[in-house]
C-alpha cells in the first residue's frame, strides 16, 4: 500500500495556499484484502454485507459479511470442539504460538500501520502504539505464561496427609466485544491471554475496526493457531455483540459505560464472570515543582493521541497555580504547531475522528462550554478542509459544573484546564468523577508524586508520564476503578480470569477415622491439640 493522501496543516487559520491544495487522492486497500479477509468472517455464502469506511475520506475502502444469530451459534459450536485439544496441550507449547505471532505483527507492521490508519483515521506515530502494544502482549504472556498458570500446592487439612493444589482450569469459550479506537489492540490483545490460558475465542470486533482485526486474526493463523480456535463474527452491537456475550463462558468487554451497564446485566442474569474496561475522564496534574517543558510534551501526547480517542487519554489539565502560566506557555506552544491530516506517513502530529457521531460529540462539548463562558485557549474549530471529521486539538479553560464536558467524558481533542492551590486540592478535583480510568501526576520529588498518585483513585496512576508508563507495564494490572470498568487486563489477573480456579485435595490415610484401640476421648483431644498448633503455626 502506498501513502495517497498529503493534506496536512497545522490548527493555525489555515492559508490561502491551504485552501488551493488540490483535492486528496482517495484512499484505497489493497484490492485482493477484502474477499481474503472476508473468508475468515463466519457468514454464510449469501451473506449481506456492510461498508467498510476510511474516516480520513469517509469514502468506502472495503465490503465484508454480516454474520447471523445462526453464524454465532455454529462459531461457538467449531470453537468449542477446537478447544478441547488446544487445553490438552501443554502451556509452553501454546506459548510459542504467540511468540511466533509477536514476530509477524513486527514484520508486517507497515501492512498494519495503513490498515490501522485508514480505518480508525488515526495519525501513523499513534497507530504504532498498537503495534507495540500488540508486540509486548505477546512477549509477556508468552514468557510469563508458564509461571502464571502453574499449579500452586498449598498445606492441606491434615498437614503431610493431606496434599492440596489450585489448578487453574480454562473457562471453555470466552466472548470478546471491543471497541473502534484501537482496531488492532482492542480487537486481539484481550484474545491473546484468553488463548493461551486454554480457552477458543469468538471475536466480534467492531464493525469500523473489523478490517484490521481480520488481518490480525490472519496473521495469528500463520503463527500456527489451531484452525477453529478463533472465531470471528461481524455486524452490530445490539444484535450480533450481544449474541457473542450471551453465549460465552466469559465475558471480555470493552466501551462505553452505558453499554457495559447492560453488558454486565446480562453477564450476571447467566452467573458468568465478565472482566469490564470502560470510560473514563481522567486528569494529569502538573505539581508546583515539576519539570514543565517535559510535563507539557508529555500533556501533549496525553490529551491529542488518536485525537483523544483513547480512553486513557487526558480530558482534564490540573495546574498548580504557582506554575500554570508557564507550564501553558509551553503547553500551547505545542499545541497550536501539531500538523493535521490523513497521510500515511510519520510526518503528521494528529489525525482524524472516526465519524460524524464523533464529530458531533466533541463540537457540541466545546459549543456547550463556549455557549456557557469557557474560554477557548486553543483549537475549537472543526478543519472540513482536511476531511470529513477532522477537529482541531483544543484546550478550554473557564470550565465549570453545568458544562457538559465538565463531568462528561468527550473522547476527543479536547482538554480543559484548573487551577489549584496544592496537591490536597488536585486530589480531590481529580477524583471528583464516577469515572476512575488513568491519571498521572507530575512532580520532579517522586515521594511526593507516589504520595499523591495514592490518594487518585485510578486503576491506573503514572507519575511523570501521562498513559505509556503503565499502558507498557505489562505485567501490571490495567483497568478501572469506579464506573471505568471491573477487572483488569495484563499480568496475573488478565490471564487468571479466563480460568477457573480448582482445588484438587489428595487424601493419605485415614485420620478421620479412630484408629483401633485407641478411646474416642483421647482422640479428640490430639485432634484439638493438632489444630491448636497449626493455628499457632498460621499454617492455614
Ligand atoms: P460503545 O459502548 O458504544 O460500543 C462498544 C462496542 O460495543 C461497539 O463495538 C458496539 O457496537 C458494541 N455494543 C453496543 N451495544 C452492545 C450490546 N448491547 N451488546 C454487546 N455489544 C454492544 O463504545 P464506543 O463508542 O464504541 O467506544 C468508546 C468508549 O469505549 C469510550 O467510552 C471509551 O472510553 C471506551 N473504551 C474503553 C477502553 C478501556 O480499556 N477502558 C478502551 C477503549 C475504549
């Protein structure tokens, strides 16, 4: 595939030279990649089909199916039967699967890196996080794996008698709905875990997000996945996502808060376990003593990655006073330089939104704001010029409670700031939300950082970085506290709950049972006695 598109300006007014480009070449896929990739949606022969749309155009780049109720009732059955020999075999074994994989999404990244980018309409740099992030999954899980899953013994009943493991057994078919704004992460890193702890997947990944997970699904195939064992189905949420969730043994699902309300009331109707990642509107809080030049390219990042399309992004600047004039000189300098467009290429600083709801969204917020006495420090203006639903990063201030954006996440460009007095007061205005995603928090004295990151209550909190920091932990827990979701993905605790837990007891002898010739009283007695010495010991 080849860069077809070299629109890009920055959020200045832009020029009359600007406004004579010619108009941008559209961008296309590769024309054997939709039938390829559609044979591995299951759909029947006479499916119908929807329209695969790149945002930077908001032309069409692709037909694929549309799975039926009846489609997600025979992926769950060829799952089920694939998943019984893929348990069998042993964890390393399955592990060198995904260390295969890790090699050909590196290999293939610039094949991705367009695919990821026509889809979600994100800028290059931010659709290789994906890539990384995909890649790290990989190593981590299929180095870690082993230890992970292993069986624990722990003392039994009757100490040396009785011998007890914890196993921990594969839940069967786990369910896994994603969001668009990561269409390769979102789509297969959730997936990924779930495999290797022993279960089959049934994938229905978005349907803005479906090109670039089939791809991924293809690649994961020549890393010698056992055919059946993912299955992947495509069409709307309410019908064919829910199909998917209402037949797993284990629900993964990631979006909005809203969704996953129902999602979770449907989970718990069945007594299935469902792992939640949800909304947020997370803060970065630049302390009186932080590195501003740093904290500020940072902020940067935070607030404008996929053009805030990310749930861990930041939506909420919290300035020490003593420091909020330069640290927003900085800030805005920044801001008001980062180039827009669609190119393929590594040049530009921001890309598009995914669609018109999007776009809707974030121009209502800043109107809401403007409309109510925000004060518009950078940005605020659609750029139509450029594409469809291209906006212009932009930072309110003046923000209060009756805005809509004051409480509400925007998922996009834009980010408001506050001023407060100390750490107290930006502890409390950071937690002052029902969401608890990411924060972040900046202060050259990491004590002081550490102290205050404490006090957010954010599954996520990094201190002098703004998401990357723990997003690449991968052996840390990722998630949300509050209503940004239940559950965590990465390390123990995002491959443990595709399992069940057993506890297998071995009984030697019989000590239950009085032996022969010995009175009952006396028996009780060492039994007590027994008992009395392991507590001592803290034994159990
Ligand atoms: P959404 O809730 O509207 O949709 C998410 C997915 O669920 C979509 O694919 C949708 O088609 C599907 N869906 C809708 N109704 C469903 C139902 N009843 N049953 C099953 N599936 C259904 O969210 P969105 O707008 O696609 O994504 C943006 C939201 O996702 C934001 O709130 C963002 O913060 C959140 N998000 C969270 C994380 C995280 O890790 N916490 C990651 C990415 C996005």
């Amino acid at each position: 595939m080849t860069d077809q598109l070299q629109t890009t300006a920055t959020t200045e007014t832009p020029t009359p030279a600007d406004e004579q480009r010619p108009s941008p070449a559209p961008h296309t896929v590769d024309p054997t990649l939709p039938a390829r990739l559609a044979a591995r949606v299951r759909a029947g022969a006479d499916a119908q089909t929807f329209d695969c749309l790149t945002p930077f155009t908001g032309g069409v780049i692709a037909k694929l199916p549309v799975s039926t109720v009846t489609d997600v009732e025979q992926a769950y059955d060829a799952a089920r039967d694939a998943q019984t020999g893929w348990a069998a075999r042993s964890v390393r074994d399955r592990a060198r699967v995904l260390l295969r994989y890790h090699d050909l999404i590196l290999a293939n990244r610039d094949d991705l890196l367009d695919l990821i980018q026509l889809e979600s309409g994100k800028a290059r740099k931010h659709a290789f996080e994906e890539i990384l992030d995909v890649a790290g999954i990989c190593r981590h899980y299929a180095r870690k794996a082993d230890d992970y899953l292993k069986p624990r013994k722990h003392l039994g009943a009757i100490p040396v008698l009785t011998q007890s493991t914890e196993l921990h057994q594969p839940r069967g078919v786990i369910g896994v709905v994603g969001p668009w704004n990561y269409p390769l992460s979102m789509s297969i890193t959730d997936a990924l875990p779930a495999l290797i702890a022993g279960n089959a997947v049934v994938l229905r990944p978005d349907e803005k997000a479906s090109l670039t997970a089939l791809r991924a699904v293809e690649l994961l195939d020549r890393a010698g996945l056992p055919k059946g064992l993912l299955q992947v189905v495509l069409g709307p949420g309410q019908t064919i996502g829910e199909a998917v969730l209402d037949r797993a043994d284990y629900v993964m699902y990631t979006g909005s808060t809203a969704t996953g309300r129902k999602v979770a009331q449907r989970a718990a109707a069945r007594l299935v376990g469902a792992s939640l990642e949800l909304g947020g509107k997370n803060a970065l809080y630049v302390a009186d003593d932080a590195n501003l030049r740093n904290a500020a390219e940072s902020a940067v990042r935070s607030c404008f990655s996929s053009a805030g399309q990310l749930c861990i992004s930041i939506e909420r600047l919290i300035l020490h006073e003593r420091i909020a004039d330069d640290f927003l000189k900085h800030f805005l300098g920044r801001v008001r330089k980062l180039t827009l467009g669609g190119d393929l290429s590594w040049g530009v600083d921001m890309g598009s939104l995914i669609s018109q709801a999007q776009l809707d969204r974030v121009t209502q917020h800043v109107e809401d704001a403007r409309a109510k006495g925000a004060t518009v420090l950078a940005g605020g203006h659609a750029r139509p010029e450029l594409g469809p639903y291209f906006y212009e990063p932009t930072v309110l201030e003046g923000v209060t409670s009756g805005m809509d954006c004051r409480m509400g996440e925007t998922f996009g460009p834009v980010v408001a700031v506050y001023r407060v007095s100390g750490d107290e007061e930006a502890i409390a205005l950071a937690n002052d939300t029902n969401y608890g995603l990411n924060g972040s928090v900046w202060s050259k004295d990491t004590r002081r950082g550490r102290r205050v990151a404490e006090q957010i209550r954010c599954g996520t909190v990094n201190v002098n970085e703004g998401y990357i920091a723990a997003w690449g932990s991968n052996g840390s827990p990722m998630g949300g506290m509050g209503e940004s979701g239940l559950g965590r993905r990465h390390g123990a605790e995002g491959i443990l709950k595709y399992t069940e837990s057993q506890n297998i007891s071995v009984q030697h002898g019989t000590p239950f049972k009085i032996p022969p010739g010995v009175p009952e009283k006396v028996w009780a007695r060492s039994m007590a006695t027994g008992m009395r010495v392991m507590k001592g010991m803290r034994l159990s």
